[in-house]
C-alpha cells in the first residue's frame, strides 16, 4: 500500500499536468501570440439525437476517439478509468462479461442476456462478452445512467454504454496506424484505411487489430500439467460501408469478426498472509508473486460475428430509422475444477461449449426539424431474439483408498467421472416505445413509456434426466419523466424520475441431479422492477472554458437478483457416479430475490486553465442496501445468520443444517455491491509548441478508490482505498500526422488485493479399501463423499505494472 504523502504528490503532479474528457484546447503556436480559449463541446446522442453535453439533463460520461487514443486504451475494460462509479470485467471462464454501476452488482452467469447496464454497438444491442474485447478504430463511447428503456433498445436498471464504430468520410482518403509494446510482453498493432469510392456517394472503411502478450500475468506455481506461461492473442477486423445515393437517403452495413485465445489461471495467495491463525502453505505465496496453484489453466477460445445494418430516411423535416442487428458468439473453454489442487498431476476440467445467436431489430420515427418550434419525439418498435445452447462436461474425482505398502493404493486418482450436461434457452423480446419532449422558454418537460413483451423457454438435461425449469411469459410498462430549466444560458437544473423492468433469470450453475424446491427458488427468480428518482445541476463558466455538473439519485429495487460473491455457499449436490447418485459438498453462486435501496451523488469539473493546460475531474458516491432480504447461505449452527467458514464443512455436517432442502436461507441487511463506494478520477494535459512543426505533451491519468468492504460472510476480504497513476510522455507533429509517446501505467506499482475468496476446496468420492479379492485383485467399498480445503485463497489484484512505446501514424481524413 502506497503512502498518503505518495498519492497527494501524484494529485499535484496531475494538477499541474492535467487534461479534460470533455474539451480539448487549440495550443499556441508563437510565443508572442494572445491566448485563445477554445474549448470544443462533446456532443451525444442519449436522446437519441444530436445533442451538447451540457444541454442533456441525464448524466453521461463520454469517451471520446481522443480519450481512447491519448490514454491508449486497448481493452475495453480500460473504459472503467474514466467513469468512476463503473466497473467492467470478463468472465474468468470466457463466458460473458460484466458492468455494474450504481451501486448493484451484475453476474452475466446469474442475470444471462438481462444486465443492470446494457450494451450498445452502433445503435442495437449487444452482449457485454463481445464488447469487452480489444477496441479499435472507435468513434464514440457514453456512458449513460440511471434507468432507461423509454428511447432505445432494452430496459436496464442502471445505465447503457453505447460504443460507436468510426464511419467512413465520404469525401477523402485517409489511414492511420498505431503500434504499442510495453515491458511486459505486450504487442498490439491496429490500423484503418478510409475509401471514398464514389466521393459524396458511396464510401468505405476497413480496421483491424492485432493484440499478443501475457493477461495479468499470473503464472501457475506448481506447472505439473501445462507448464506455458499464460497467453492471450486477438485478431479483429471492421468493415463499414456507407451510401447516400440520394440528399434524403443514407444506408449504413457494418461486419465485424473477433477471433480471441486466452490461456490464464486464476490468481491464488496464502490464507496466512490475512489470517494468522491460518495453517502456512507449504509453498508461501503473496499477492505481489502473480502466482496459482492449478496445474492446469483457463483454456479459451472466442469467436465473435457482428452483422449491422442502418437506414435513414428523411422527408418533410422527419426521419424513419431501421436499425438491424445479427450477431453470434462461439465460445470453447476449459476449466480446472480442482480449485484446492488435489491432484496435482491430472487435469480435472470441465469443458464448455456455447453457441449464441441473437438478432434485433428496431424501427423508429422522429423528428428532425422542431414541430411547432416546440416538440421533439421518438416512438418506434423493437424485436429481439436471442438462443443461448450450452453443452458442458462436469467432472466428478473418484479417489483410491490409501493402504500403506500396497502398490498402487495412494489415494490417487481411480478415475474421473464426466457428467454431460445440456442447457437450451430462447427467448423473445418486443416492445413499443415513445418519448416527447416540450419545449416552453427556459423550461424542457420530457415523458416516455414502453410496453415490453417477453417470452423465455429453457430446458436443462443432466446425464440424459431432465431438471424442470421454469419458462418465461411476461408484459410490463415502464416510464421516464423529467423537467429542465436553464436559469440562465451557463446554468440548468433538473430532475427526473423513471422505472425499470427486467425478465426474471434462470442461473445457471447448480447441476445437482436432485433439486430441492427452496434450491430452485435460487435458481429460478421472478421479475425485477425499480424506481428512480434524481436531481442535478449542470453549469459552465469563464466563457465555456470550464464545467461543474452534479446529480444526486435514489432508486428502489424489487426482487433485486443478488448473487452470492466468492465462493458462494456451501450446499448438497447430488452426482451421477455410475451407477448410483451421489451426494456430495459442494459450492455454487446461488442467487436470491431481495429488496435493495441505492443513495448516490456523482458529479464532474473540468478547467482550461491556460491554452494548451487543462485539468478534469469526476467523483461518484453509490450505497446500495439490501433490507431484509432472504438470500442463500451457509448456515451451519440454523441460527438464521449466515456464517462465517474458513472451510469446506464435511457432508455430515452439512447435511444435518440442511437436511431435504440441500441449503440454507438467510435473512441480512447488507450492501448489495462489494464495490468501493466512493471512486473518482484526475486528468491532466499540457501541450506545448517546441518548434514550428512539433508539439509536445504530457498527460496524466489518476484513478482512486475508496476503501470497500467485501463479502459479509469473509473478514478477510475488505478493500483498503487506493489508486493508480498513468503518465505519458511525447512529441507530435502540429498537423496531427504522428505521434510518439512514452507511457506508464500504474507507475506506483500498486498492488491491491481486489477480492478475496474463502479458502479454495476440492470436493471428490472417496473409495474404501475392503481388503484383497475380486477380478482386479481389490475388494474397495463406498464411495463416500469428502472435500479438501487447501491453504490458499482466490484473489484479484490491480494489474501489473507496464512500461511502453506508442507509435502512430495519420494521413488524409484521419489527420
């Protein structure tokens, strides 16, 4: 953990070398020169049309071509830097990904195709597993929060990232590359070319990405099956086509293909190193050993198709839009399931293979030119259907009895039993939506609703026997209202108010051949709905050259799915070992139903100090509550509470707290997000003319996080605050055609422990020995069901330290 006096020094580091995320600066290129301030406003489309930043009563945090070229940013989760309050992550199996914001949490593996924050990729929707990939050629990214649903796409409860693809110019050649190595083993290499086939008419541009190198490299300490060092390689490549054959008539294609490889492990530490009345490991690991004890890693392969279409139509002052989508996702992972290393000289993996399909469409009309100089709508129809076949291996250890002096009897492995397994859903989505806008003077009322339709069917088929589930046949309505009013042309407030809605979610996970009714009730949730309420303020002065924007919110959840962090709880499963089912301990992120309540403030300030000196800053505060909720857990001693275990509790045990249920339900007042609750970020640039052709710059880019309090059930796993500092250094050519740069990201080398699980186990049949006989010369009785804790505990750091070159070159229109 770095000092206090470390971080003020980076603030003022930062303070003197800062940049905006919303206004860039012209430099001055003579000495002698007056100092002109010009700021540049971002313009965004969250109302789903052209529009200032600060003319927009919502908060929205953009990210702009500039942002993500000036900070190099590769992979999308890099995003999260710049929006405080938000946090983006990829499934350690390659299965989906995740944001959360606003103080609730979000598990693609328990809330699937339904997020709290939803994805957009050039106007459809889209899974958050294809966009948190390696970024390039982008033209736009926002960051949008609170409740929507009544303007595009899907209802989600907490926010829309939307990303936007660059588009072609149509009137001029142009390219650029830009190439990135660092110290750690990084290479990425992206690249775009602008055609103007018919210039004016028709245009087109091609972009790709080619990105190697080693993840966070953790590495396994005990490389008994695959000794290679972890691995990641991306290939990606964009084409998009625009036509305008006539001034009312404008088509838009664009494909995408991602083919992505991961080779990780998940990152472990010695318990002893929090809990000193844990036993020490045989072999001691720290946070800051990037080490982990599978001998084996995450195998993944992903394959992602992006077909989207857009047309425009404009007549009589109106625009109808048609926006279509088509995209799929193959996805080949292999997964150690021997968390506590047991065996250490067998693979134990459980291989998955998930076929996605998803296909929108949506259809809208809105005006172009004010009706009446006083009304703006949008009201259109969208269709959304997704299918999510899975198929998967689970694997179940039958272990050898120990016999002293008899060859063979080692308690090694007599054999791995594979339980496949086939999970198939489908669902359909369509809705009608509307939204109007008037406007009176100083004052804008706004008001929207949506009418949703939502149809699930899901089956799961376990060793050939079927487990019932729950389909899906729902409507519901949601609205948006708020009012505006601009005191005065630099000063507006506001406040809003809205619903959201979400299907109910199957969680997918618990395999056990004989389910309990309370065990499903975890698995199988009802529908979610909440309420918003926000007011905020937003405001420019010193002619523009800077802004203060700040928004308080209150949201009320129902039915909330909050999902069991870490290891999640232990509970009965019920195996196929042939020929019986057996039952054994095991653990799984079950999810409960719970009421929640979220206060939160956010707020941002930018400054153009000087010409070619600017300073930003952006800060949210979000709690999120759950009161009384009843949620599973691990409750041993049955006294409603759940308990605190340092590890797996034997099958006896465990079946005497449950009994039929197979688990435990408890109810808590707690948080209902382990994310720290205050987060904000500090941004600087200085631009500087060093000669009549080159400028040089520096910018900097610090992030802090407020100390987060982890799992309740865990003691061990609170957060202290910390923070991140990226600096970078170079020269560029006045004209915008290259740039060189030097940069560091988490100069400080801090490394935090981000989570902590409990301490990881081993769940296996054991067999017994009955003395000597039968046709393999053994006479073995049981199994019998038996768990191993190991010393060691799952964890997530703060990525590593890097130390980089950046290079990249522009002409023509992308100058």
């Amino acid at each position: 953990m770095k000092s206090v006096f470390a971080y003020s020094m980076a603030g003022v580091c930062l303070i003197a070398l800062a940049t905006p995320t919303e206004a860039r600066a012209q430099d001055a290129t003579q000495d002698d020169a007056p100092a002109v301030y010009q700021s540049s406003e971002i313009v965004v489309t969250t109302r789903r049309r052209d529009e200032l930043l600060q003319d927009v009563a919502v908060v929205v945090n953009p990210v702009t071509a500039e942002d993500i070229s000036d900070l190099n940013l590769r992979d999308f989760t890099e995003v999260q830097s710049l929006a405080p309050g938000l946090s983006l992550s990829s499934n350690a199996n390659g299965i989906g990904g995740n944001a959360q914001v606003r103080g609730v949490n979000f598990d693609i593996n328990a809330s699937g195709n339904n997020p709290t924050v939803e994805f957009y990729f050039n106007d459809a929707p889209i899974t958050a597993g294809v966009i948190l990939q390696q970024m390039f050629d982008i033209g736009q990214i926002e960051v949008q929060r609170g409740p929507q649903g009544t303007l595009r796409g899907r209802a989600s409860p907490s926010g829309a990232i939307t990303v936007t693809a660059r588009k072609p110019d149509m009137f001029d050649w142009g390219g650029y590359t830009d190439w990135t190595a660092n110290d750690i083993g990084t290479i990425n290499l992206q690249g775009g070319l602008n055609v103007p086939v018919v210039p004016g008419v028709a245009a087109l541009r091609v972009s790709g990405v080619w990105n190697t190198g080693e993840g966070d490299r953790v590495k396994s300490a005990f490389p008994t099956v695959d000794g290679r060092d972890p691995f990641n390689e991306t290939w990606a490549g964009r084409v998009v086509g625009v036509v305008e054959p006539t001034d009312w008539l404008h088509l838009e294609g664009t494909y995408q293909r991602t083919d992505a490889y991961r080779r990780s492990f998940y990152q472990n530490e010695s318990f002893s190193e929090v809990n000193p009345l844990a036993t020490p490991s045989a072999v001691p690991i720290e946070a800051e050993d990037r080490l982990a004890i599978q001998n084996g890693p995450f195998r993944i392969r992903q394959i992602f198709d992006i077909f989207n279409w857009r047309a425009e139509a404009y007549f009589a002052g109106q625009s109808l839009i048609y926006q279509g989508q088509h995209y799929t996702q193959e996805i080949r992972s292999t997964e150690p399931t021997d968390w506590g290393n047991f065996f250490p000289d067998t693979d134990l993996d459980q291989v998955t293979r998930s076929n996605t399909t998803s296909t929108s469409h949506e259809i809208r009309l809105q005006n172009d030119m004010r009706l009446f100089d006083t009304l703006d709508y949008v009201i259109g129809f969208f269709d959304y259907k997704n299918e999510t076949p899975t198929s998967l291996t689970r694997p179940t250890a039958v272990r050898l009895p120990v016999v002293p002096g008899v060859p063979g009897l080692d308690g090694g492995l007599a054999q791995v039993v594979q339980t496949p397994i086939v999970r198939a859903g489908e669902s359909h989505e369509q809705s009608f939506f509307g939204n109007l806008t008037v406007h009176l003077g100083d004052f804008q009322i706004s008001g929207g609703v949506r009418h949703i339709d939502y149809r699930e069917t899901n089956g799961l088929m376990i060793n050939g026997s079927s487990i019932p589930s729950a389909g899906q046949d729902d409507t519901h309505w949601i609205y948006s209202g708020s009012i505006q009013y601009d005191i005065t042309p630099d000063v507006m407030i506001y406040a809003s108010t809205g619903t959201s809605y979400r299907p109910g979610i199957n969680v997918v996970g618990d395999f056990s051949l004989n389910q309990s009714a309370l065990e499903r009730s975890f698995l199988a949730l009802p529908p979610e709905t909440s309420e918003s309420y926000e007011v905020g303020l937003k405001t420019s002065f010193a002619d523009g050259r800077g802004t203060f924007n700040i928004a308080g919110y209150y949201q009320k959840f129902e039915n909330f799915p909050y999902r069991v962090p870490g290891n999640g709880v232990y509970f009965v499963n019920y195996a196929y070992v042939a020929p019986n089912v057996v039952p054994q301990v095991a653990s799984f992120n079950f999810a409960g139903a719970v009421p929640v309540e979220v206060k939160g403030v956010e707020a941002d300030a930018s400054f153009e100090v000087i010409p070619g000196l600017n300073i930003s800053a952006t800060a949210s505060y979000s709690l999120g509550k759950i009161k009384d909720g009843v949620i599973p857990c691990t409750d041993l001693n049955g006294d409603g509470v759940p308990d605190q275990v340092n590890s797996a509790p034997s099958l006896t045990d465990l079946m005497a707290a449950v009994g039929a249920d197979n688990i435990s339900a408890c109810t808590v007042n707690q948080r209902s997000s382990f994310l720290p609750p205050f987060t904000a970020t500090l941004q600087g640039d200085y631009n500087f003319a060093v000669s009549g052709q080159t400028d040089a710059f520096v910018r900097g880019l610090f992030t802090f996080n407020g100390e987060s309090q982890g799992v309740p059930t865990n003691e061990f796993d609170d957060v202290d605050s910390y923070g991140l500092l990226n600096v970078f250094l170079g020269l560029r050519d006045a004209e915008g055609g290259w740039e060189v740069s030097l940069y560091a990201k988490n100069l400080l080398d801090e490394t935090t422990v981000l989570t902590r699980t409990d301490p990881r186990f081993t769940s296996y049949q054991q067999l017994g020995f009955g003395g000597f006989g039968g046709p393999t010369g053994v006479i073995f009785t049981g199994p019998t069901a038996e768990s191993y804790t190991s010393t060691y505990t799952g964890i997530t750091t703060t990525p590593p330290r890097e130390f980089g070159l950046n290079v990249k070159f522009r002409f023509g229109s992308d100058k």
